[in-house]
C-alpha cells in the first residue's frame, strides 16, 4: 500500500505560523464565489469545481485506507493539498478525483471509467477481493466540494433525516439471506451470498446567488449525494437504468465495473454560506441529551459546592477560632487537622515521581483550556480540518515553561537536589511513553498498509519540536522554579493513630473518581463516538462548559476527602490527594472497555490493539490532566490561618 511522505522536517519552521493564520477565518476558510464557464469576467469567480476524495473509514475497523488503495477511477493529474499537521495525524489523505464539474452545468449518467477483474490474474483477484472485504466492514467514502463534505441524507426513525457525511462502497447479502448495512435501503439486494457495490452517484449542488447580496457570482452551500448500484447494459454508453450491480462472493467469471455520475445544481437562496454546515449539524439529534448531560452535571457541583461550603464557612471556621481561645496547654489535647500542622509539607514517599507529573498534568490543563476557549470562538470548526490537533500539539510544545516550573517547585518543597534529573524526567517521562505507544501503533498501521501511518518525515518533525522547543522551555521554567525556598517540617514525625476503614487510602481514592466521572460520561460518550464512529463533533460550547465543571467537581472532591484525612491526623496526603481525582481515569479506562464490547463493531486483532492502544494514550493524558492539585493550597490556606 502507498504510503505518501509529504510531511518533512521543513514542518518544523512553518508549522507555528501555519496554523496560527489559518484560524482566523471563520468557520474555517474564505468564501469562493462561481459563475458559468465564459461569464465571470473576474479571476475571483472560479467556473470550475473540482471534487476531493478523502480517506475511507469503517465503524468495524481502526484502519482507514486511501481512496486509490481501492482501484477505484483515479484523476489522470492527481494532486494532493498541503496538510497540516494535525491532518496528518490523523491520517486524512486528500486528493484530486476525476469528478469535476463547470458550475451550473447538468450532467446525466456521465462515464468516469471502466474496470475489468480478471478471475485468472493475481493482481487482479487482490484487487476485488480488496473492494469486497471494504464492503464486507462497510468502509465508507468521504467526498469534499468546496472544503465542505458531500452527505448522504436519507430518513431515519421518527420522520427525521439524517445527513451522513460519508456513504458506503457498497453492501453484502450474507449466506443466509441477511442484507447487511446499506442493503436494507433496497429490496432489489435480496440475492445471497452477493456483494452489491455503489458504482453511480446522483450528485445535487446547491449554491446561493449574489445577485442581489451586493458581490459578484454565487457560493455553494449544500452537496448532497444519493449512492446507486446500477449494472449497465451498455458500458460505453451508458444510461444508469438497469438491475443493481450485483459482485459474487465466490467470483468464477470475470468482473466488470463501470462507474458513472449525474450532477445537478439548484439555487437556494434560503441557506446563507456562512450557516450552510447547519444542516448536517442539526441533523443529529443530541443537544437535548447535552443539556441533561449539562444538568447532571451541576447538580453533582452543587451538591459538592455545598459540602465545601459547610466545612469552610462552619467547621472549619469553628475549629481556628476553638484553637485561637484555648491556652498553649489545652492545645495540646486536641485531636483533629490542627495537631498536624507540622508534618502537613512533610516530603511524600516518590517524591520525584509525583512533582513530575503535576509538572506535566499543568501542561496538559492549560494546553487543553485554551484548545476548548479556541475551539468555542469557532477557530478550530469543522470546516477548518486538523485544526484542533495542531492547536493542540502546538501548545503542548510552547507549554514546558509552566511544566518545568511546577515540577521543579514542588521537588524544591520536597527538599530534593537532583534538580537535574527532575527536569529530564518532566520534559521526557510522559511524553515519552506517550510517543513509543504511538510508535508501537504507528508500526502496526504500517504493516496493515493505512493510510493513518505517519510518515516517516512526521515523525522526525515531531521529535525536532520535542526536543527542539518543548525540553529547552521546560528548563527555563525549572530555573525559576528551584529558586522558591523548601519548606520546613517538626524534626520528628508525628505518629498515625488508626485509621477507620473510609479513611485508608484505597477507600478515599476509589470512591473519589466516582463524581467527577459522573459529569462527563454523556459527554465521553460523544466524544467517542466522534473517534471510534467517525461521526462529526461540533458541540465544543457543550464540551467546554463540562471541562470546567470537571475542574470545580475534581476540585471540590479532593478538598473534602483531604480534609476528612487530615481530621483523622493521617498527613499522608500528597499522592492520596492526587490520585483522588486521578483515578477518574481509571472510570474512563472501565467505560472504554464497556464502549467497545457493547457499541463497536470492530473486529480483527490489529484493530482491536488499535483501540486499547490509542486508549491507553487518552487515559494516561486524562490522568495527568485530573490529578489537581485543589488540596494543595487548600492546606496553604489552612496553615497560614494557624
């Protein structure tokens, strides 16, 4: 399988400003006006419109493949758009089709090619049978005009329509009878054991005229397609009437596939060209769902908002002024938080082990609230491809400053002097084993022959960025950081009564990832499907408004199991508090695991070490990300009042 190294180390110097420019375009990118061929009478208004093809995906498969691993009709002068780093990321292979068009120029049953498989030919027997295991998984096409996506539309239940931003190769009838996927659309597609392949293609245009909007020409803003298996009679002139092209599932003659299109175009002037993604968006029927999401969501920060409240306003409050009255003798009979005021900062165990990765979980917060805040103002939309993964790795790289310092902060608190073995493992511990998982998978996608195998030339890019920028910044910021002086304990530890069974440590940490996961499990299921089911997510005001409902609920859950802790006498409490919302991804790891069993289709061994591969990256990052450290100037606070 081809596999296209376009991406190189020249990446490295063009990337940042790249991505930077491109974002201010809203929804993504500049409108394109067009006239009939012969009447624009200005280089701005284009006659011609040329389809791009993107790679082909599967809901039962991790491996998309590029449009020409198909032997599908090819542009005899292909060419491929720049792409950006997140494109290439995400495996997004953009290219030229033979389908092109003269805007307002009808075309009926227009022949793009013909081609013949040979059942007594190697070459060709791998090539059908390539076709025939892509509609055996329902491996669909992902078309662009315009640098909008050409959807199939078509009735769901309740009356409603649904637009598909993608159709399938084609469809199987199994063994049994069972028409599998597409199939089901059409009652002709009842012979068994039979493949029926879509080889025509009813397109409709629409566009908005600027007669009368004060510019010149018009924009499209809708191209829908209707998908149809037709076996021509006649393969040199063709008519696109006849029964379904039908493709046995045992071939023993010779098979031949021609593939033909129409194009219609139609004004509409009803839609404007800054909403025309609206239809595909509304399309899906979530937002009812997201507000319930939203709902649970508050109750769980208002239930927990009021438990804080309590402790700080009341107990808390009580508790100093009791001490603050009593004399220095009386003092020392008291139990509670107070008695472990000098052994509150005393170093943990691993100490090196947690500053870096607080170092680390600060770089991925912050990278991950501006991504949210860019994405809500619409500069990292839909229309404006790969954006979003290169904002984020983007930032990741300029992040080590925040990164270096925390870490190197929190080590200098610990009374630690390896100030140079903190900084490497901050700038290369995580990352790391981030990018040699991503190796491992980028491997298997090579060896599958997918399109989402990075190029060799990505991948050095990459590393350039890591320890061209990311690892110098991340010293910088561990400069300033082993400046802060460390902390001072009693000289002789304080002894840990026992512990009741909901103040051990495994207890409180287990039950503390309970309610931050309960306020994003509707919207990690979404999230997923967006990944796993290559459906479209736009919904990042939802997204974001649920990120900072996950900090407050993080947050507030480690504050009040600290200080539950700490009332008992216990001052172990540096990694308790920091596993406490951590462990929120282990309930994200669990509910990956569920997702797959129970709403996936997705079979073979390379696939399925895909998914747990590239899960395994999400929850490490989720992890670092949620270990917040509330707790940390939650007992500042309480010392200071002292």
């Amino acid at each position: 399988m081809k596999i296209r190294i376009e991406t190189d180390l020249v990446l490295v110097l063009t990337l940042l400003a790249s991505s930077t420019c491109s974002g201010f375009y809203l929804p993504g990118l500049a409108p394109v006006s067009f006239c009939e061929e012969g009447k624009g009478g200005d280089a701005d208004c284009e006659s011609h419109i040329q389809l791009y093809v993107n790679r082909l995906d599967s809901v039962e498969s991790v491996l998309p493949y590029e449009y020409d691993g198909f032997d599908f009709c090819k542009d005899d002068k292909e060419t491929r758009p720049s792409e950006n780093l997140g494109q290439v990321l995400f495996g997004e292979r953009i290219e030229t089709s033979p389908y092109k068009f003269l805007f307002k120029k009808d075309e009926k049953c227009k022949k793009l090619c013909t081609k013949t498989y040979v059942k007594d030919k190697t070459d060709d027997k791998k090539l059908l049978d390539f076709i025939k295991r892509g509609m055996q998984l329902n491996y669909q096409h992902h078309w662009i005009v315009d640098n909008m996506p050409v959807t199939w539309c078509y009735d769901v239940e309740d009356s409603q329509k649904y637009c598909n931003p993608g159709f399938p190769i084609g469809c199987l009838v199994t063994a049994e009878g069972r028409a599998k996927d597409a199939c089901v659309i059409n009652s002709d597609f009842n012979k068994k054991n039979m493949f029926y392949i879509f080889n025509h293609v009813d397109i409709r245009i629409s566009y908005h005229s600027g007669e009368n909007e004060g510019w010149m020409g018009a924009r499209l803003v809708a191209a829908t397609l209707e998908p149809k298996s037709i076996k021509h009679a006649n393969d040199e002139s063709p008519t696109c009437d006849g029964p379904p092209m039908t493709i046995p599932a045992e071939a023993d003659s010779d098979v031949k596939i021609t593939y033909t299109y129409s194009v219609t175009f139609q004004q509409n002037n009803n839609i404007k060209w800054a909403s025309r993604w609206d239809y595909i968006l509304v399309s899906m029927p979530h937002t009812n769902i997201q507000w319930f999401s939203i709902m649970n969501s508050l109750v769980i920060v208002l239930f927990l908002s009021g438990m804080v409240a309590m402790i700080m306003l009341r107990t808390l409050h009580k508790d100093i002024a009791r001490y603050n009255q009593v004399d220095q003798e009386d003092a020392q009979e008291e139990s509670g938080w107070k008695q472990v005021h000098g052994d509150v900062f005393r170093p943990p165990r691993k100490g090196m082990l947690l500053s870096v990765f607080l170092g680390q979980g600060t770089q991925i917060f912050i990278m991950t609230f501006i991504t949210l805040f860019l994405a809500c103002l619409g500069f990292l939309s839909p229309a404006n491809r790969g954006a979003l993964m290169t904002c984020s790795v983007v930032l990741w790289v300029l992040l080590g400053t925040p990164a270096g310092y925390v870490s190197a902060r929190l080590y200098k608190t610990f009374g630690g002097e390896k100030w140079k073995t903190n900084v490497l493992l901050t700038a290369l511990l995580c990352p790391g084993i981030v990018f040699a998982d991503f190796f491992l998978m980028n491997l298997i996608l090579w060896v599958e022959g997918s399109s989402a195998a990075i190029p060799f030339g990505t991948l050095v890019a990459i590393l350039a960025l890591w320890f061209g920028i990311s690892v110098p910044l991340t010293f910088i910021g561990a400069y300033f950081g082993f400046k802060k002086p460390p902390v001072r304990t009693n000289q002789i530890p304080r002894q840990i009564p026992e512990q009741s069974f909901f103040t051990k440590p495994v207890p409180g940490i287990v039950m503390g990832g309970i309610l931050p996961f309960g306020c994003i499990f509707i919207q990690l299921f979404f999230i997923l499907n967006s990944i796993w089911s290559h459906q479209m997510y736009y919904m990042f005001g939802f997204l974001f408004l649920v990120f900072i409902i996950l900090l407050i609920t993080c947050s507030e859950a480690t504050i009040l199991l600290c200080y539950f802790h700490l009332c008992a006498e216990d001052y172990h409490w540096w990694w308790r508090s920091f596993l406490t919302s951590g462990f929120t991804a282990i309930y994200l790891f669990v509910y990956a695991v569920h997702y797959f069993f129970s709403k996936l289709q997705i079979v073979g061994a390379a696939s399925t070490i895909l998914y747990f591969g590239y899960t395994g990256i999400m929850v490490l990052i989720f992890f670092l990300f949620t270990g917040e450290w509330a707790a940390y100037r939650f007992i500042v606070q309480s010392v200071h009042l002292c």
